[in-house]
C-alpha cells in the first residue's frame, strides 16, 4: 500500500515537471509564431503599397463584361456536345456452334482419310421486328453537325427539340416554329405522363412528321424508338392529338424531326 | 499581435458562419417554377396606326380600338398593354425599330402596325406583323385593304386583320371576329330574330314578322336562318333567307315545332315535333319535307343539335326520366346514350371540333335546393364536367363560336336577360347587349 503511494508521489512530481516543461515549450512556440508574423507583416508590403507606385491603383470602366456567349448545348453533334458520348452498343456475341446432334457424331468408319463432315454453322436470323438502334452521333457527314436543333426546350419531363430539314424555312419563318413547338410541347406536357418513368429514364424518341400546305399533320412515324413502347406511344399521341397547326406561309409541306429526352428532374 | 488575432477570429467566425448558413441557403436555392403546360402564349404588341393622308383621326380611333378588342377577344395572346408600348407609331416596315419594342417593359414577340389613310372617300388601310424576334426576316405578313370609308368599314377592317393574325398565329382555326351572332329581341308586344357582330356592336334586326320568334339557327353557309315562331297554329319552324330578305318556305304540320338544328352539310335540319302527340325529335330537309322521327321515347324530346364535325351524332334533351337529361344518339336514333346524371339540364350545343358539350345545367333541381342554372361544359368521351359560370344569376342557351375557344350564352331573368360571351374555359365574360336579348346563335363563319 505504502509502495504504492510513493510510486504515485513519484509520478505526480514527474507530471508536474513535464507540464512545466511543456507549457514552456507552447509558450515558446507561440512567441515565435508571433514574433515571425509581425516580422512579416512589418516587412511584407502592404495590398496596394507597391513602393513603384504607392497608393494608386489604375481602373478602367468598360461598357460591357466580355464573357463568352452562352450556347445551348448540342446534343447531336458530338464534336460540340458538353455531355459524355454515349457507350457503343458491345460487340455481338460470337455465335456458338450448336452443340451436335446425335446423327452427326461421327462413327469411325474404315476409311479415315475422309475429311470428317461439319455441320453448317446456323447464321443469326435477323429479327422479324425492328430492333431499337441507339442513335449514333453522326460527327462524320459535315451535313448532320450543322444541323442544330431548331428549338430546345425544357419540359417537365426532360427535353424536347425541334428540327426543320429545310434551314431556309427555319430562319424565315422562325415565328412559324415557334408556334409548332409551343402547341407540340403543350401536347406532350399531358402525354408525357403516359410514359412509364421506370423504363423510359433517360431515353429519347425522334419522330418524323410533315406538315401540309393546310396545316394538317402527315406521314406521322417514329423515326427512332426509344426502346420503351409507352414513351414511343406517348409521343406519338402527343402529336396525333394535336388539332391542326397554322397554315404553312409558304411551300407545299415541311419536314419536321422531333426528338423528346425522358429525363426526371 | 492582437491585430492578427483579430484576423483568426473573423476567419473563425466566417467559417462558422458559413457551416451554419450554407444548408439553409442551399435548402431555399432550390425552388422549381413551372407553366401548367410547358407553353406560353405568344405576346404581341398592338401600335397604334399612323395617320396617313387626308384625316382619318375618327377613323384610326375605330380601327385602333377594334383590332385591339379582336386580339385581346381571342383568347390566344398575351397582349402588350397601351400603356406599355413605344411612344413611336412606325406606318411602314422601314419605320420600325424591332429592338425598341421586343425590349422591356414591352417585350414583345410580335408586333402590328401599321398606318390608315382617306383618299378620294375611300379608307386604306395597310397592316403588318412583324416577328420582333427576327431580326434578318421580321415580316410575317403585310396586307392592303381598301373600302368606301365609314365607321362600320373600319371596323370590318379591323376584324378582317385580326383575323388574318389569328389565322397566321393561331392553332390553326381562323378568326371570329368576321362572324355573327343572331338572337330573339323583345320588341314590343312580340319577339324579333335579331343580328350583332361577334362583339356585340352593329346590332340590327333580321325579322318584322310581329310574332314571337324564338330559338333563331343561322344555317352553316349563313344564307338562311331557321327559328320557331309562334302564329295562331300554335309554334312553328319558320325559314328566313338573309340573301332575299324574306320568309322562305317551310312545310308546317301539327302540334308545337320548335328548336331547329342546322347538319354541318346544311341539307337536314333536326327539330322537335308533337305532330305525333309526344314531342319527339324529327329530321326533314331544308324546305320541311322527308320529315322522319328519329326517337319514340315517352316524354319530350327537344333541344338537337348536330355533332358538327362528324354530322353523325345528335345530342338532345330527353325527359323519359321525369326532370329532362341530356342524351346523344346516332343521326339515325341509334346508340343512345345518357350523359347527365341528375338534375335540370337544357339546350346543349356541340363544340366543333366535336369533343365537347356546352349545355346549361342545373345540378341541384328541385324545391329548396341550393345552386343555380349555370353553363357546363362535358367532354363526350371520359363524361367529365366543368361548370364555366357561377353567381351571376342563372344562365341558359350556350353556343359555341366556330373557333371552339369562346362560348355565347343568355344569362339573367325574364326581361332582364341580356347576351355575354366568354372564353371556353369560363375566363373573358363580358356582356354584348342590354335587357332583353335572349337564345343567341353564333354563326358557323
């Protein structure tokens, strides 16, 4: 017990002797901190006391701050896109040799020099419905990176834009365009609720209709699925539903190329 | 020393400061707006025209004044108010500065101008619209009208080029402001089919037969107008041609002949006939003859009117249920089908583009029931309803303007009745004659 106590006694005289010892050393340290501060900002000049020029400061007024224009980005071309290109579709898989049937195992027969027979390898059927294509930007035609969307706009359910295949009509009549993505848009605010969110996240449709001298709409197809029939479907209603656009101010019909990106916000 | 202590403090405090705001600065940041559709309306700046030669000031008023109406009527623009546009007033497309007005306050999309000139008692008129958004092609459109001057010409004019806009800027459906609407004035002892324009101005009467004549339906190439009209054989259809001027023939038969209905092909008229005893809904030309029945229920059947887009459809009310019900059936009486579920409902009218029904309803018919007489309008198909007038006393005989987007209707008691139109959707009332003024019929064009 005794031993014990002294030991602590021990230890507490030790204690106290370090802690001396390390509120020196902070005491120390926080001097030379401060000492090394006000020598730097004793001797460091000033902001704005350059000793070539002491207190003046040269400001100039411009009309108008040069920043670069802002562009919408393009999501077709992809030597102007913002966004990451699209993975490329992975490589077909090999077609497997069908496993042999039992006819054709070949039964040693007395001459084995024939070359053995190979069963034909099946060639994949092409399938009988069109298959989605993923929309491939197309950067190598000069023709299709200056084709830039008409119109862009954001809806509550991703984007919609529009193009004119005629630029003449485009830039003449861009009042005209307006009015054909206004009512398109409107349309498809309703319809795009139809859209399965779950399937169809992230995808875009593109379809392909004409407007006639009249107004009316024709030739209404999709030019590229989505890949999920309900926004396909929802798209396609969005402008069937449609009543009749303006007359057309010149020309017998136009083509119009309209591409909806499903996108939650 | 204390200077920089100081300096720790204040980076201390500010990044404090700045742990504890951030989030809630990041949670008010993130507000989301958005337009019920995705869409807008277009905004279009009205000038005023310029004055040209001779003096046209009482003129240019008229003008200024109706294309302004006509527009903002429409229902399908956003329109820049007077007291926002430039003070310049370009007459020519070389006058016009486009910056000045798609800049604010009057940020417009589009602008009409013009200017308006008398020469030799003839009022020319020459209109533009401009896509004030276009700076390489503004031009839309620019017209010429030239008519003997007067106050009503120059309001023709005015609605002429309004509709031209309309025509250009819509949705593809013409202008209204061209068109008509006839109605029954009390004059008098009796009741006269009478005509206004769209707007309710030019109000004159069609028809001095000294009778009470109600329910006037103007045909769709506006050369006849078929109405009920009460002589000493009790109600009958009657026939006025507006090219002649006078009564044309229309076979009369027994029993009480009201509500005629125009076919969207204007070769049949659908009325209601007690010829048999029980007033049914009967089919005959133009001139009263081949006349069919086309229903057999027990109790009246009155109030057809065609589906205007199809001519395959009539709706109708029906009273086989004791309180009359608006129904629809197929031309030849076939394929009935039962659309109100309850109530008091009256003298429906087909939206031309065939989706929806106006018709006046009361829901909660009956003594000491609350509400009203009130206009709804149904969409056929899902049956869904939306009532379109409230607390402004009861209202009865809604029709449709060609257009689809506006709807005419009688709204007030007895003598008090008087004629309002309103948009579609229940928004724009606006009274278009005073006491005593009742059915009124917009025109097909």
């Amino acid at each position: 017990m005794s031993n014990y106590a002294t030991t602590s006694e021990e230890r507490d005289d030790r204690f106290g002797s370090g802690l001396a010892g390390a509120i020196v050393l902070h005491l120390a340290l926080i001097g030379g901190l401060a000492a090394v501060a006000i020598f730097e900002h004793v001797h460091t000049p000033h902001w704005g006391e350059n000793t070539a020029s002491i207190g003046a400061i040269q400001a100039s007024m411009v009309s108008a701050i040069p920043l670069p224009p802002k562009a919408a980005p393009v999501k077709d071309s992809v030597l102007a896109s913002e966004d990451v290109t699209p993975t490329p579709q992975p490589p077909p898989k090999e077609a497997t040799q069908p496993p042999p049937k039992p006819t054709d195992v070949l039964i040693k027969a007395k001459t084995p020099t024939k070359v053995p027979k190979v069963a034909p390898i099946e060639t994949p059927v092409p399938p009988k419905h069109p298959q989605p294509a993923p929309v491939t930007p197309k950067a190598a035609s000069g023709d299709a990176a200056t084709q830039l969307p008409q119109s862009v706009s954001q809806l509550k359910n991703g984007t919609a834009a529009l193009t004119v295949q005629n630029r003449v009509f485009g830039n003449r009549y861009a009042y005209y365009l307006r009015i054909v993505a206004n009512a398109v848009n409107q349309s498809y605010a309703t319809y795009s609720g139809q859209a399965d969110p779950n399937a169809s996240m992230n995808k875009s449709v593109t379809l392909l209709f004409d407007i006639q001298r009249d107004g009316s709409i024709a030739n209404l197809h999709v030019e590229n699925h989505s890949g999920s029939s309900t926004l396909d479907t929802a798209a396609l209603r969005a402008i069937q539903h449609l009543d009749n656009f303006p007359q057309l101010p010149e020309g017998d019909h136009i083509t119009i190329e309209y591409k909806f990106d499903y996108r939650q916000q | 020393m204390k200077s920089i202590r100081a300096g720790k403090n204040v980076s201390l405090f500010a990044v404090l400061f700045a742990s504890i705001a951030v989030p809630s600065m990041h949670a008010q940041d993130w507000f989301h707006l958005e337009t019920s559709g995705g869409a807008t309306r277009i905004r279009i700046a009205v000038a005023n025209f310029k004055p040209q030669a001779g003096d046209p000031a009482a003129y240019k008023h008229t003008f200024d004044t109706t294309l302004f109406a006509d527009l903002t009527a429409a229902g399908l623009f956003d329109i820049v108010s007077k007291d926002m546009i430039p003070q310049s007033t370009p007459g020519t497309q070389a006058e016009i500065s486009l910056a000045q007005w798609s800049a604010a306050p009057a940020s417009a999309a589009m602008v009409a101008f013009g200017n308006v000139g008398v020469a030799n008692d003839r009022l020319v008129v020459n209109g533009f619209l401009d896509d004030a958004k276009n700076a390489q092609y503004p031009q839309v459109f620019a017209k010429q009208y030239n008519e003997a001057a007067s106050d009503d010409s120059a309001r023709q004019i005015a609605h002429r080029f309004a509709d031209e806009i309309i025509a250009r800027l819509g949705g593809g459906v013409s202008g209204i402001a061209e068109t008509k609407i006839y109605y029954s004035k009390r004059t008098g002892t009796g009741k006269e089919i009478w005509e206004m324009d769209y707007d309710g101005a030019n109000q004159h009467e069609i028809t001095h037969l000294g009778a009470i004549s109600i329910s006037p339906r103007v045909s769709p190439d506006n050369s006849r107008v078929a109405f009920s009209s009460l002589g000493k054989d009790g109600f009958q259809i009657k026939m006025y041609s507006l090219l002649l001027g006078r009564l044309v023939n229309f076979t009369s038969a027994g029993g009480t002949n009201v509500s005629p209905a125009w076919a969207p092909s204007g070769q049949q008229l659908a009325f209601s006939s007690s010829r048999t005893g029980d007033p049914e809904i009967w089919i005959s030309d133009p001139e009263g003859r081949v006349a069919h029945k086309i229903t057999s229920f027990i109790g009246p059947d009155v109030s057809p009117t065609w589906n205007p887009k199809t001519g395959g459809q009539i709706a109708w009310i029906s009273g086989r249920t004791h309180l009359p019900q608006l129904y629809i059936m197929d031309a030849d009486g076939s394929g009935v089908q039962r659309l109100t579920d309850g109530g008091y409902a009256t003298s429906p009218s087909w939206s031309p583009n065939g989706q929806f029904l106006t018709f006046a309803w009361d829901r909660k018919y009956g003594p000491g029931a609350p509400g009203g007489q009130d206009i709804y309008v149904m969409e056929i198909a899902s049956k869904k309803w939306i009532q379109l007038t409230h607390d402004i006393g009861p209202c009865d005989f809604p029709s449709w303007s060609p257009d689809g987007r506006h709807i005419v209707f009688a709204n007030g008691n007895g003598a008090h009745t008087r004629i309002m139109s309103m948009l579609a959707d229940g928004t724009q009332k606006q009274a278009l004659t005073g006491a005593g003024s009742d059915m009124p019929n917009w025109s097909w064009k």
